[in-house]
C-alpha cells in the first residue's frame, strides 16, 4: 500500500512540474512534431518592439507575417517600419489582420486595403479571428461573425486577388469556420499538441509556440510566435501574389 500511494505521489509530483516547465516555455511537447517541418516562420506586432529584420532573418526563418491592422480604424504602430525592412530580407512577407466583432466586415476590409500595398510576391493576408476582451466570455453567435468575416473574406479577395488566410484558435475555429470556407487556407493555433481540425480538414499553417525567444528584437513582450508551413518553402511561394 505504502510503495503504491508513493508511487502515485511520485507521478503527481512529475505531472505537476511538467505542468509548470510546459507554462514556463522551457518543455513543449508539441516541439518534437513541429521539427519535422522545413518551413518555419514567425508573426510580430509592435509588441516586439524595434525588430533588426537581417538578424531576425537568420534564424532559420522563411517567413513572417506583420501585424498591419485591427478592425475598421487601427493601424499598428510598428506596421510601416517592419514592413519595409523585412521585405528587404530573404523572407516571404505577409501581413494580418485583427478582426473585430464591432466594425463591418467592408469597413475592414477597406482599412487594410489602404494600409496593405498588394505587392506582388508577398504572402495572401491573414484574418486574425480569434476571441478578445469581453468577447472571450459573451461569444458571438456564428450568424453575427459570418455577417463579418463574408465581406471581410470577400473584400480582401477582390483587392489583392488572392483568398485569406484565416487565423484560428480551436475554439474560435469550431464554432466558426469549421465545415465551412472550404477555399480558405487555415492558420491553427496549438502551443501544447499537434493541431487536429475538428472537421477533418487539413491546416495550412500551424502557431506551434508562442513563447519562444529569438535574437533581433527588443520590445516589451519577451517572447515571440513561431509556426511552421505544411509544405515546402516552392509551396509557399506558390501562394504569394502575382
């Protein structure tokens, strides 16, 4: 009895301190999976500060994608600056979207269009769709986020004549995007597992982390979010705009 109740402390006590090294960012489980995909990227925003875009680039890098814009009127702060340099690097550059519950879809769509040149070579933009504020506990029904995300999807389409990518936690993925959008590339966020639609479908991009730390930048957030492509970097080329 006693070996076994020691036993069972001992398996506690292992569960418990690979609960905190997985918090702390120094154990991820998913890291293993991710490895064994060649292309890798990151996605910034100004809360990564003043990025030096060259040493950024050289750590084993094939793409970022810059935050640009949030709903009908944000801008990003940092958007312009880290645009121009990181197009000046060996990248694949893209930039994303926050989408907001409160704006139409057509008043976003045009606010990244006249912030976002459609410059040929650079990734598709991204729709950032994923839960904020109050909305994380009052979630919107799918009808009131499809009212959005239709003509925020079709907008962008028509401006940089290529389809979206969407970014999605599970959460936000099964409750609006799942049997659904089925010519929109998928972006899944999973920091702990390997990602598994619930739908069956097949991710395009995968969030696998979002406490790493690379050399090249000094902002008030510490860590950095990396992903990798489900494809060769020829693959990912073949998304960019004409």
């Amino acid at each position: 009895m006693r070996t076994g109740l020691w036993t069972t402390a001992a398996g506690v006590a292992v569960v418990a301190v690979l609960g905190v090294l997985v918090a702390a960012g120094v154990v991820w489980p998913n890291r293993i999976l991710a490895a064994g995909y060649d292309v890798r990227g990151v996605d910034v925003s100004h809360y990564q500060g003043e990025i030096d875009w060259d040493v950024l680039a050289e750590q084993d890098l094939e793409f970022a994608w810059i935050k640009a814009t949030e709903g009908a009127s944000h801008t990003d702060p940092r958007f312009a600056a880290n645009w121009a340099a990181a197009m000046k690097t060996d990248l694949l550059v893209g930039a994303y979207h926050f989408m907001s519950f409160e704006s139409s879809g057509a008043e976003q769509a045009a606010h990244l269009a006249a912030e976002v040149p459609a410059t040929p070579g650079t990734l598709p933009p991204v729709i950032d769709l994923e839960f904020y504020g109050a909305f994380y506990d009052d979630r919107p029904t799918p009808g009131e986020v499809h009212a959005i995300l239709d003509p925020l999807v079709a907008g962008v389409e028509e401006h940089y004549g290529v389809p979206p990518i969407v970014y999605a936690t599970d959460e936000a993925y099964d409750l609006y995007l799942a049997d659904r959008y089925p010519n929109l590339p998928i972006w899944i966020r999973s920091v702990v597992w390997a990602p598994r639609l619930s739908d069956g479908r097949d991710w395009t991009i995968w969030q696998y982390s979002n406490r790493d730390r690379l050399p090249g930048y000094d902002g008030v957030e510490p860590y950095i979010d990396v992903n990798v492509f489900a494809g060769t970097r020829t693959e990912l080329e073949a998304l960019t705009l004409d």
